[in-house]
C-alpha cells in the first residue's frame, strides 16, 4: 500500500480480513521474526528464498483457512 510500511499494511489488512500475511524480507538479523510475529504477521522468510520452505510456510498458513 503506497505511503505505508509492512507492519502498517498490515494493521490496516488486519481490520478487514484475517487473510495470511507473510514477511519477506532481506533483513535477517536477530529479532526480526519475533517483531513480525508480535505485530500479526503469520510468519516470516527471508531472502533468498528457499522454494521448499516458501512452499511449506504457504501450505501451513493458507491450509489453515481452507485456501489449499
């Protein structure tokens, strides 16, 4: 959303929708994921990628709600 940071969309998405909402992020240093977490984030990757774990962190959190 243009003017808004990740946690600040993400506030905003979290009035409307409980839609899963994952971090990505480059930014890897220790803390991040728990900041992410405390803020309503479901969960949180990091770059780069890893196919495998963004494949199993989809199905975890989408199955969660019936979107697999």
């Amino acid at each position: 959303m243009p003017g808004m940071g990740s946690v600040e969309a993400t506030r905003h998405i979290r009035g409307f929708t409980k839609v899963p909402v994952i971090a990505l992020t480059a930014d890897a240093v220790n803390g991040m994921r728990e900041m992410f977490l405390e803020n309503r984030f479901n969960d949180f990757l990091t770059k780069p990628i890893v196919t495998v774990k963004q494949n199993a962190m989809l199905e975890h959190c989408c199955g969660d709600i019936g979107y697999s």
